[in-house]
C-alpha cells in the first residue's frame, strides 16, 4: 500500500513538473552551456518514446483485442521505459526551447502537444498498473468502464504521437513535411505560385542545370572554371573567355553551343556518358535565350501559340514539382524571417529579409539604437551565412569584432561609420568574396589600418570621409588600392 501511494505521488510530481513547464519565461540574458548542450539531446532522445509508445500500445491494444487473462510481463518493462524516456524527452526539449533560438507558433504547438502527450502517458501508466495487477483491464465486462477507457487512451496516445512528431518533423523540414507530397493533398491550401509567374531560368532552367551540369560545374569542382549555380556566375563564363548567353542569339550562345555539340564531340555538355537535356529542355533553352535570356522572365510570357502549349503541357508534371518546391521554400523562409526577427529583438537589432537577395538578411539597429559589441554579433555565430548587408553605425564594435563579420560569407554591403574601428582587423576581410561596399567614414581609422585596404581585391566601394588618415597613405590607398572607387565622402550608412 506504501509503495502503491509512494508510486501515485511520484507520478503526481512528474505531471505537476510537466504542467509548469510551458509557463516558466524564457530568459532573455546569456544561455547557460549546460542548457544548450543537454537541450540538444532532445534530437537523439524523441526516437526512443515514439518506437516504445506505439510498440507498447500495439501490444496492449493486441492483447485487449485477444482478451488475454495474463498481460505479458514486458508489457511492464515497455511502460517503465516508455515513460521514462517520454519525460526525460520533454525536458531536454524544454530546455532546447529555454535557450531561445527556437520561437514561434509551430514551436509552442509543438511544446504543448509534448506536454499533453506525457501527461497523457503519465495518467495511463498510473491507471493501468493500479488495475493490470487485479487484472481488471482484459477480464472487465464489455460495458465497464474500464474496458472503453483503456484502449481509448492508447489510441489517443498514438494520435499525440503522430501529431507532436509531424510538428517536430516541421521545425526541421519545414511546415508540411509529413503530408508535401501526400496525393490527396497536391492541391495544398498554402497560396501557391501561379503557373504563369514561374521564372524561365530560376524555377525552369536552373533546377535541369542542377540534375545535368552541377556534378562539374559546382563550387567544389569547377570544370573548365565555369560555374552553372546562378545566372551571374553562367554569365561570367569560364577559362574559354567565350560568352555563355548572347542576348537573342543562340548559335553565338556557348551555353547552347555546347549543349546541342554531336554526342561524340569532347566538347559537349554534358558529357556522353551522362545523360544530356531532353529536346523540350533544349527547345525551352533555345527560345528563351533568343528572347532576351533575361533573369526575370516568367512563363507567362513563354513560346506562344500551339506549340507552345504543347511544350507547356509536356512540361506539366515539372511545374507542379516546383510549385511544391516553392511552397516548401516560401514557408520555410517565414519559419526563418520569425525566428530571426526574434533573436534581433533580444540583441538590440533589426534582423529582416533583404528585399534585393532572396533568402538573405540585412542587420541593422534599432531606434533608438541599443548597445551592440563584438559580443552581440558572436551571438549570431549560427546564423553568419545568412547576412547580406550589415549597418551598424556608432557602435562599439572593434577590430576583433570583424573576425566574427569575417565569416559572414554571403555579406554585400558593410556600414561601420563612426565607431572605434582603427583597421588592423580589415584583413579579416579578404575571404568575402561577395562583398562590394565598406563604410568606414568618421572612424578612428589608423594609417596601418587602412593599408589592410590594399587587400581587400573584391571591394568596389570605400567611404573614408573624416577619418584622420595621412596624406601620403590615403595618395597611396588611391593609386595603389583594387578597388575602383575611394571616396572622401560620408556615404550612406545602410
């Protein structure tokens, strides 16, 4: 009897602990290490209560089918572990969310529904092994009470199973993960991209780019240097000097030159022993090259007349891949552009979606502005390559802290005026290859500092208005410097 007490107050705690939870604040000050690094257990603890909880209904649903009178003694070992596992599960899940890098409505759903599952657990647990013992579940009559709750329970817990999983799977996949390409839901409710506004090369051309040409031609292994992930680096062309897209003009056009070269000939693209592009690719490449080639091209404005919707119609199947690609896409940029937008507002930044990038962020201060040191942008380390353009004038941002901005590999744009930068951290700067602009004006820019400028080939724009650089360094910076343009004015700050 004391231990039956015992065992009922012990799962009474267990369930008050799991109740508090989703009302504990989430801190807003440093993350302890701890929290993280016991938090991120959740990803490796989560399997083992889902495989137990449906392996341990489906026995217990099985034996109360068969109307067993003797319970098989794993089923208690089953409850002992699945129990277990479910409430030490949440709790490194909690924790993972204490952190603060996971926010959101899809997050707090998920909480709740890990909440009411353990809860749920636990409830059933307590009932069944208070009533298992006298074996009261299977040897009940057809009308008790017992005999209609029980399996009502398990079933419930597979439900909250499926559910608090397929919320999970859309914090990591995306919203939809499960039920994407589930037939009877292709027609999903999520607003999608009409036909008509599907990009010529982004949506069309680059994804058959990608299946045929980018096992060569790829960041890691680019043949012939010529890289075919974007439309700026086919236009750049490769070692041959030879133009990749002639605006209306095809035969001129390498790109289609070698795409359409005898299967034999070494210079084809791609290669024999690969598959080539299907002739509609080839047709849909042919036309929109002679159109314009233009990025921005959309299919409604694709080959007219019959023929054109006979290639529109062959082309069916892959218009609605990409729909769901662009959907998938879409959602989990708004996933993203939240939790961003939150973590900003705890750093004392505006943290927001680049309108010139797709898929990048711009970072800047708040009005008025906060506090921001090299400390803060640590704190972004997870997110470094998300950051297009970064502007954060008068802060307290130091030469060290441009190590951190260093490995911000998708940076454009840089506005540092008016803060204590004096230039011996610019070298850090060399390794961005797409940054373009730097703002430097009003700094405490040294004349050592600034020569780091001298390496820094990939700039194209530098403001140095009222720093106090030397004449013979700024006559030395101007003729000697790779970027075109040094300006002694105060430029913009974003």
């Amino acid at each position: 009897m004391k231990n039956k007490k015992a065992f009922g107050w012990l799962l009474g705690l267990a369930a008050l602990v799991l109740v508090i939870l989703p009302f504990l604040p989430v801190p807003t000050g440093p993350t302890s290490d701890w929290k993280v690094f016991l938090g991120r257990f959740h990803i490796l603890l989560l399997h083992f209560p889902i495989g137990l909880i449906l392996l341990l209904a489906g026995m217990e649903l099985w034996t109360f089918y068969k109307q067993e009178t003797k319970r098989p003694k794993a089923l208690n070992i089953l409850w002992i572990a699945a129990t277990l596992s479910c409430f030490c599960t949440i709790l490194a899940g909690f924790l993972l969310y204490q952190t603060g890098d996971y926010q959101g409505s899809l997050v707090r759903q998920h909480l709740w529904g890990g909440i009411g599952l353990g809860l749920l657990m636990l409830v059933t647990y307590y009932w069944q092994s208070s009533t298992a013992s006298k074996q009261q579940i299977t040897n009940a009559s057809p009308s008790s009470w017992s005999t209609k709750l029980y399996p009502i329970s398990l079933l419930s817990l597979i439900i909250l199973v499926v559910y608090t999983s397929h919320l999970g799977g859309s914090l990591t996949h995306g919203p939809g993960f499960l039920t994407e390409y589930a037939p009877q839901l292709s027609t999903s409710t999520a607003v999608q991209k009409p036909t008509e506004e599907l990009l010529i090369f982004e949506d069309i051309l680059l994804p058959i780019f990608e299946a045929r040409c980018q096992s060569c031609h790829n960041p890691h292994k680019t043949k012939g240097d010529f890289l075919i992930t974007s439309y700026s680096s086919i236009q750049a062309g490769g070692k041959s000097g030879k133009a990749m897209l002639v605006s209306g003009e095809s035969a001129q056009s390498e790109l289609y030159h070698r795409i359409t070269l005898p299967l034999q000939d070494d210079e084809r693209m791609p290669p024999k022993q690969k598959k080539g592009l299907s002739e509609d690719e080839v047709t849909l490449l042919k036309w929109w090259i002679e159109e314009g080639a233009r990025e921005q091209m959309q299919w409604g404005e694709g080959p007219p007349g019959p023929e054109g919707q006979a290639l529109a119609g062959r082309f069916l199947p892959y218009f609605n891949q990409q729909q769901k690609k662009w959907v998938k896409e879409e959602q989990e940029l708004a996933i993203l552009t939240q939790k961003l937008d939150y973590l900003g507002s705890k750093l004392g930044l505006v943290i927001a979606p680049d309108p010139n990038y797709k898929g990048l962020f711009s970072v800047a201060q708040t009005i008025p502005p906060a506090t921001v040191t090299d400390e803060t942008l640590h704190s972004l380390r997870a997110h470094y390559h998300l950051f297009s353009k970064v502007s954060l004038p008068g802060s307290e941002i130091t030469d060290d802290g441009l190590f951190s901005i260093s490995q911000m590999t998708a940076l454009q744009e840089l506005y540092l005026p008016k803060t204590c930068l004096k230039g011996k951290g610019l070298a850090y700067l060399s390794d961005l290859p797409e940054l373009k602009t730097i703002n430097l004006s009003y700094s405490l820019l040294s004349d050592e500092g600034a020569l780091h400028l001298l390496d820094l080939k990939q700039v194209e724009k530098v403001y140095l208005f009222g720093t106090h650089i030397s004449p013979a360094v700024w006559e030395a910076i101007e003729k000697f410097s790779p970027a075109p343009t040094i300006l002694a004015e105060e430029g913009p700050y974003f």
